[in-house]
C-alpha cells in the first residue's frame, strides 16, 4: 500500500506538471487592453462611483445590485463600449483574502487541537484536493469518462486520506476495505437509481454550459460527483468503527481473560455502531437539505405541488444522492466491523498504541 500511495503521488505530480505546461502563455500588457479582462481595486469614492486600482482612480458604472461602501475590494470588469470606449463594471466583491484567512485560522485549530494527526489531516484534506483539480478535472476535460475518472480519483483520495492521515496499519486496512466495498455497491446503487428515474445531468446553468463546451456525458459527470461526494462520510463511518471493534478487543487485554470469538465482538461493537448510524445518516440528509434550503423555500413561496418538485431532475438527484449516500454509509457499518472482527480474528488487529483513540475524518 505504501507503494501504492508512493506511485499515486508521482502521478499526481506528473499530471501537475502537464497541465501547468498546458496553461496559455500570458498575453502582453497591450493584448489586455484590447480585450476583456478582470483587475481587482478598492472603493475611493462613492459618489460618483470611483474604484483605485494600482495608482489609477478609475470611473465605475454600477447595476445598483450590489451596496457597497468606501475601502471594499471589488472585482472589475474592463471591456469596451460600442464606440470603442474603454468601460469599467462593478462585478463582484473579491473574497479571496478572506476564504485564505479562514483556512488559515483552520490549520491553525487542526494543529494546536489535532496536533499531529491533525496537521496530517489538514496536508491529506489539500492533497486530496489536490487530486480533484490535477487528476480530475483536466481528464474529464480531456475526454474520459467522468465516471471512471471519479473512481480513479477516489481510490487516489482514499490513499490520501486513510493512509497518509491515520498510518499503514491493520486498522486503516481494514476501513480502507470496507470503505472501498461499500463504495462499490454506492456506485452500482447510483447507477441503476439514475437508470430507472431518468437522470440526465442537465439540471442548471452550469451544466448546460458544459454541455456546450462540448462535455456531453452529463450522466456520467453526475455519477461521478455522486462517488466522490460519497467518500468522505463513508470513511467517516468506517475508520472510527474499526477503531471501536480494537478498542473492544483490547480492553481486558492482559487480565487473563480467553480471547473472544469474533461473534461477540462483532455484536458487541454493531451495538456501538448502530448509534454511529443514525448519528451520520441525519448529519449527511441534513447537509443536502441546508444546500438546498433557497430551492425548497422557492418552491413554497410558488406553491409547486410535491409531485411537481418531486419531478423536476434538480430536485430528483439530490434525492437519489442523499438516499444512496445513506444506504452506503448503513451498510459500512457491519462491513467494516465484520472486516476488522475478521482481522482480530487472524491476529492482525494489534492494540492501540498511546495517544491513539476515536476520531472522525470529514
């Protein structure tokens, strides 16, 4: 495994490397002004609307959608009139500096409260990511198949985030193997539920731009978002339930007492593992109805029937995703205790060393 997770870096890096060597040239200073092109600068004035960008004080015309104040960040957008005449458009706000600050603040409570293990999980987190924007997406880009391409970045993202975060041991196998098994079935499960409800994976804007840029297996583009989006709660379920089934198989450990046979162990633990369920299976139908709240709140304030919204495709894939990610996340849980029971069993689950313990990755 580690040989795998080795292999799956440099590939990783190799794949970086091509798609920066991809990345067009930048174009030269009198090229961007000729052409559109988005600058980044500060409120100076309010009345008339003037923004600073480097040392000039340019004029801004303004739709009246956003409010803004004096010393806002804002993004520009410079185009040319009909005349010719260079214009400049209030955009957006510019809201990196702050998403960059809150990340910061993010590492830094992973590290003094997770210590060790939780600046690994911050590294495997941005690895992870890592490989949805290096692996991914430029493949799906290129032409793979967006499916295939999900289960190759998961099983890139798995190594990252079992082994690199929680070490190469019996314990990380054994949820690796459920996680990877149960991931299967979810697949399967996706497919066939998209199959029989009729998903295109044409459901909003973005995805009819897509279709335009010339990506047309929408289906397949929709499966895999529903595999990766997966992952993560089901590593949720599985690592801390291995580490319940060692806790449990441990815990009279040098007090003369017989080894247990697997059966106890594994009914003993499912005990434990069923309120794991019901904790995780709220927590994941609770974050696909809070991402959803605006379209649920738009179809009571339109009185939609709830057969009508039932229908309606954007509606039916967050069904389908949170009903497949909850049968995913029930059935790791006996698979991942059976596996770790297993592994006891056999002599290969060893007893925790100090400081290890119960915890989550999200």
């Amino acid at each position: 495994m580690k040989f795998l997770l080795v292999l799956f870096s440099l590939l990783l890096c190799w794949m970086g490397a091509g798609f920066a060597q991809d990345t067009p040239p930048e174009a030269s200073a009198a090229q961007l002004q000729s052409q559109s092109q988005t600058l980044e600068g500060t409120i100076s004035q309010l009345d008339p609307l003037m923004v600073k960008v480097g040392q000039d004080v340019l004029p801004l015309t303004h739709d009246g959608n956003l409010t803004v104040k004096l010393g806002d960040l804002v993004q520009v957008f410079q185009t040319l009139d009909p005349a010719g005449n260079t214009v400049y458009y209030l955009a957006d706000f510019v809201r990196w500096p702050y998403l960059l600050g809150l990340t910061l603040l993010f590492v830094v409570v992973a590290g003094v409260v997770g210590k060790g293990k939780g600046i690994r999980a911050v590294l495997g987190m941005f690895l992870s990511v890592a490989v949805i924007l290096l692996m991914v997406i430029p493949l799906i880009l290129a032409g793979w198949n967006p499916a295939f391409v999900a289960l190759l970045g998961s099983a890139g993202i798995l190594l990252f985030s079992v082994y690199f975060v929680h070490g190469f041991n019996w314990t990380t196998t054994a949820a690796l193997l459920a996680t990877l098994l149960t991931a299967a079935v979810s697949v399967g499960l996706a497919a066939l539920s998209m199959h029989f409800t009729h998903l295109t994976g044409l459901m909003d804007e973005e995805t009819m731009f897509l279709k335009q840029m010339g990506i047309t297996d929408l289906r397949g583009l929709l499966l895999g978002g529903m595999i990766i989006g997966a992952l993560g709660a089901l590593v949720d379920s599985t690592i801390p339930q291995v580490a319940v089934v060692r806790e449990l198989a441990h815990l009279h450990a040098g007090h003369d007492h017989p080894k247990q046979s697997w059966q106890s162990l594994f009914a003993a633990s499912m005990r434990v593992g069923m309120d794991h369920i019901g904790s995780l299976v709220n927590t994941l139908v609770l974050a696909y109805a809070g991402s959803s709240l605006s379209l649920f709140v738009l179809f009571q304030a339109g009185n939609t029937s709830l057969k009508g919204a039932l229908n309606m495709e954007v509606v039916s894939s967050a069904i389908v995703q949170s009903l497949v990610g909850s049968i995913g996340l029930i059935l790791a849980v006996p698979l991942a205790t059976f596996i770790a029971c297993m592994a006891y069993q056999y002599d290969r689950l060893p007893a925790p060393k100090e400081g290890e313990g119960h915890h989550h990755h999200h």
